[in-house]
C-alpha cells in the first residue's frame, strides 16, 4: 500500500504533467534547479516537512514547474539521470561545507568519487591561474591520490598539493556556483 506523502506526489505531478499515468509522466520531467536550505524550514510537494535539498523540476512540455521537491521524492521517478544528478548536486553542497569548514584532510569516499572528481573537472574547476587554466594535471594528481587504497601512503607534500588545490580551485568554483543557492538559517541578534 501506497503511503500518502506517494499519493500526494503522485497526484500533483500527474496533474501538471500532460500524461495521465505515472509510468508516463515522469519521464516529462528534468531537474532544473536545488538549494539548499540549512534551515531545514521547508515542506515538499508532497507534504513532507524539513526537507534540506529544494529541488525544482520544470516539465519538458508544457514548461510547468513544480517547487520545492525532496530528493526522496525525485528518487521515486526511478530514473537513472535523475538518481545521478541528485548524488552529485549534494555531493557538491556536502563538499563546499567541509572545505568551508576545513574539514577536507583526507580525501575521503564519503565526500569524494570518481563521478565528482570527473565531473569538477569537465567543469573546468581545477583550472586556475595557478596552473594557467590547465587543471589537467591537477586533475590527475587528485584522481591518484584518490585512488591510493591506504590514504596513510599520502606524504605531506601530496597532502599540502591536495589542500592547495582544494582551496585555490576547487573551493572558489563551488562558492560562486552554490553561494547563491545555500539558505542560511535566519539569524536574530
Ligand atoms: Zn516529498
């Protein structure tokens, strides 16, 4: 039996959709955006409350949005692209936090992969004025260093590479593309 926050996104996205069954009409649909709210202050389309990543998905056909949606409702499109691009996006968010934080010693699998590091790269992030906009090798380096099954083999000089690049690269990139995405909880003083 279906639960009703299901029911709930099951009906609202029909009703937007062009399709009338669910099979169908969600395969209208593309991510078109996520924030993320620190607050945890908002409420999912389907009525589920304090949810953290506030998607916007835009119908391809009729142009319809639909905002904010969970990303344990995105998942229930059963869809690939969809389950990939929601890993990412808050793989991405998770990452910003913790080199904000300094939280990025090792190059640890809860906040990296491959996936992210490829992705950072097609995106241009590793390239800088440091290596004159070629993150090529920068690229690489980290790939290695990722790859390394006993981080402990890491010398400090690798572990000083990695830190520069994450912080002259990697940290500007994705400040300027999610800064403008993260809400802060309101602060009264
Ligand atoms: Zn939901």
């Amino acid at each position: 039996m279906k639960n009703t926050y299901t029911e709930n996104l099951i009906a609202t996205v029909i009703d937007y959709s062009e399709s009338n069954n669910w099979e169908s009409a969600v395969t209208e649909w593309e991510i078109y955006d996520c924030e993320e709210d620190e607050s945890n202050s908002e409420t999912c389309i389907c009525g589920k409350e304090n949810i953290r990543y506030l998607y916007t998905i835009r119908n391809i056909l009729n142009g319809n949005e639909l905002f904010p949606i969970g990303s344990s409702c995105i998942k229930k499109f059963n869809r690939t692209d969809f389950n990939e691009e929601i890993s990412l996006t808050e793989s991405m968010f998770k990452l910003l936090h913790a080199v904000e934080d300094n939280r990025y010693i090792s190059l640890s699998s809860d906040l990296f992969s491959r996936k992210l590091l490829k992705w950072l790269y097609e995106q241009e992030a590793f390239d800088t004025q440091y290596n004159n906009f070629d993150g090529d090798e920068d690229y690489e380096f980290m790939l290695k260093m990722f790859n390394k099954r006993d981080k402990s083999s890491i010398t400090i000089n690798q572990d000083k590479k990695i830190k520069a690049i994450l912080l002259n690269s990697i940290k500007p990139f994705l400040l300027e593309k999610l800064s403008c995405k993260i809400r802060e909880p309101y602060m009264y003083f």
